[in-house]
C-alpha cells in the first residue's frame, strides 16, 4: 500500500493475510479453526444513496429595458449601412461593366484560318459595334476599330496593346470608320447621324462638327467631303463646314487637304473651292487625236476611274495631280451582262487605294494594268485580295495573287497589317477580330 489507499483498501489486505495464515496452519497439522468464529473489524454500512434530486431555484427571465429613441437611431444606422453596402457594390458594377475594354493577347482562333496564317493569334479585339463596317488599319502597324462599347479604340497591331480609347458620341453609325485627314492632321473620322466626329490619330483628341439633315460623309481622297445635295458640297477647315458649288451635270468625287474638291463630268473635270467660282470644264486629255466623252464611274486614291463606250467597252484610268489631271492607262474591258451600262459598273475599291475591281475587271492602279476575271463577283476586298464567287465556289484573287480557290471553312482576312491579318469571328452574339500572324514553315 501507499500514501493515498483508503481504508477499504486497507480491511480487504486484512482480510487476505487471515485467509493465509489459516490455510497454511491446516496444511502443517494445526487444527483448523475456520469453524471458529474470528473477529473481524466491522465495516462500517455503505452510504445511503439520495432518491431526490436537488432543485435549481427557477431565475425569472432578464428584460431589457432599450429606449424608443436609441432603438430607432439603431435600426436607421443599420438601414444606412445597408444602403451604403448596396451602392458600393452598384458603383463598382459599374466601375467594371463601363471600364473600356482592351484587347486580350494569347488566345487562339476558334474556326479554320486563312492558308497562310496561324490560329495562335497576338490578341482579340472587344466585342464589336454590330454594323460598325470593318476595321481601319493606319500605317499599316495600328488598327482602329468601334467597340460594342461605342467607344473608338487604337490598338498596336503587333502588341494588341492600346495606344487610346476615346468615347464614341451619340447617333447611328452612317458611315465607316476612315483614316483620312481633318485641318491637316490625320486622323479618325466617322459620320454619326447628323454629326461627323473625328480623333486625331497621334493622341486621340476628339473633334466634331454638326452636319444637315441628309448629309452623306465619303473619304475617297485625301479629307473628308460631305455631299449635302445634287448641287453642294462641303469640307471641314477650321472646325466647321465650308460650302462648295458643284456645276450641274458633274460629280463631286474628292476632297484634298487644301480645300480643293475635284469634280467630274463626261465633258470633262473641275478643281473646285469654296472661295472660287467654277469655270467651264477642263476636257479629258484624249487617248486620240479626237476628243472623247467617257463615263464617270469613280474616284480612288487620286485616280478617276471612267470607262469609254463603244462596241468594246474600254476603261480609261486618269490620275489627279495637284494642278491639273492627266490620262494614266486603259484596258478592255469584258462584255457580257453587268458591263453593258453604267449602272451595272460596279466598282469595289481597295482600302490601299492601290487598285480595285470593275465589275468583273481586276484594275491595278499602281502597275497600270487591267485583267479579266472572268465569272467573277465581289464580295470583299482588302488591302491585297479580294473574295469573290464563280458560280457557287468562292475564290480569292488579288494584284499579286493569282485567283484560286478558297476552301470550304476557310477563314478570309478583313485587312492586312505588318504583323499578320485581322480575321473576324462571330462568338455568341457579337463579332470580334483576331490578329493571326504568318504561318511558321
């Protein structure tokens, strides 16, 4: 035993050694006196247990006593809380839902690109303004493009980085967005119901003037010109419009940086300005001793387009220099239906302003040459190709590319830039563009 056993402890050993000692005397001849009785110490009479349960004295319940006052502040601090909460959270929705979009890098083109691209594209635009027109593409390394977020955004073409965002003003979109030139800068132009907006190019400084009702923006030369009726046009010097009469019977096809618009007629051309009354017309440069009267179909770059009528249609290409305006070359043109009138030449410029197509006439503006196509329609055109049908199959052609077929899926650039080609892809519900550079061999 140690310090610490009780006294049960203690009589059960008591009792032990007295069993011992008996036993041990019987087996040595001792008489056993088990019959005997032995005093053993009495143990005491085990504890009575308690039936009944000690109560818990019951504690009435605590009332607090909050004043009127100091319950109504409580519940109004709680309410303008949150309030609070709420409009955080809204202005920082909104924060994120009106922040401008950029372009995202490192992502892959979902469907079949052109032959000569790569699917791994540099970026993708935003989602894109719907009916916007196609992308504008400036000195070849910068694409503009409208956002679905009516804003105008300039990306580095071989980064996808932005070089500016600027909001894109109220009104429906009436005509493309255009590189051109306003007061001599380059810039942005774009008309938007009866306003015509523009961006300086270098850091986006927004412009605009008002337009009337029914004026028709076009950027075939070098600025703007702004058709306002049969008879008047106007251009932008100084911020604001200035008119310019057109004589009757002629066609009023571009505008320079200067003012001057150059006007066309079968009878001839005009350098026309605001400040100058027209004269008579200058008369075509003749390919021949005799005069001819040809017909006026378009203007591109600083190139007039017209086609001479006959029994063999030809198109006669003039070039508009700074004083005066001179035959450049001609071509045959094939017969058939679409090239018997005028209104059936259709003409689809390049955005290079380098070439274009007549009806079914490739007309090299650069190289000076013109080349039958064959059964050919346009159906869009960039700055080195074009798509277009034979029949059912689509097929692609261009100055430097002999035509060829496009294959089923194919994917065809909107425009070129010097690091690979935009392609626009239909995702969900809107349209984006991917930058897709060549093909590695």
């Amino acid at each position: 035993m140690y310090e610490g056993d009780d006294e049960g402890t203690r009589r059960v050993a008591v009792r032990g050694i007295s069993t011992a000692l008996t036993t041990s005397a019987s087996r040595s001849g001792v008489p056993d006196s088990s019959d005997s009785p032995v005093a053993e110490p009495a143990s005491p009479p085990p504890p009575r247990r308690r039936n009944h349960r000690r109560s818990t004295p019951t504690r009435p319940p605590v009332t607090l006593a909050v004043p009127r006052r100091v319950l109504t502040r409580t519940v109004a601090v709680i309410a303008a809380l949150a309030v609070l909460g709420c409009a955080i959270a809204l202005m920082a929705w909104t924060v994120l839902r009106d922040r401008p979009q950029e372009a995202v890098t490192g992502v892959r083109y979902p469907a079949t690109p052109p032959a000569e691209w790569s699917a791994d594209a540099l970026w993708r635009s935003p989602a894109l303004l719907p009916k916007a027109g196609p992308a504008a593409v400036i000195g070849g390394d910068r694409v503009a493009v409208l956002t679905a977020q009516r804003r105008v955004l300039l990306i580095e073409a071989a980064t996808g980085a932005t070089r500016w965002s600027a909001p894109l003003p109220a009104g429906e979109v009436s005509s493309p967005l255009a590189s051109t030139t306003v007061d001599g800068q380059p810039a942005l132009a774009v008309q938007l119901s009866d306003r015509l907006a523009w961006w300086r190019i270098s850091d986006g400084t927004p412009g605009e003037v008002a337009l009337p009702t029914g004026a028709r923006a076009t950027y075939r030369g070098e600025a703007p010109l702004i058709g306002l009726d049969q008879s008047t046009v106007a251009v932008v010097q100084g911020g604001r419009l200035r008119r310019v009469a057109v004589p009757q019977g002629a066609l009023a096809m571009a505008a320079r940086t200067n003012g001057t618009v150059t006007a066309a007629a079968d009878t001839g051309w005009w350098h026309l300005r605001a400040d100058a009354a027209a004269g008579p017309a200058t008369p075509w440069e003749p390919i021949s001793r005799q005069s001819i009267r040809p017909t006026v179909i378009a203007y591109t770059g600083a190139a007039i387009i017209t086609v001479l009528p006959g029994k063999t249609l030809r198109t006669l290409v003039y070039s508009d220099r700074a004083h005066d305006i001179r035959f450049s070359f001609g071509g045959i043109l094939p017969t058939g239906p679409g090239n018997a009138t005028r209104v059936d030449l259709r003409w689809t410029p390049s955005p290079s302003r380098e070439w274009g197509i007549l009806s079914r006439s490739l007309i090299d503006l650069t190289r000076g040459r013109v080349v039958d196509l064959g059964a050919w329609t346009t159906r869009h055109i960039t700055s080195d190709r074009a798509l277009g049908t034979i029949g059912t199959q689509y097929a692609l052609v261009g100055p430097l590319i002999r035509r060829g077929v496009l294959l089923a899926g194919e994917g065809f650039p909107e425009e070129l830039t010097t690091s690979g080609a935009l392609v626009r892809s239909r995702e969900s519900a809107s349209e984006t563009l991917y930058l897709l550079p060549p093909r590695k061999p």
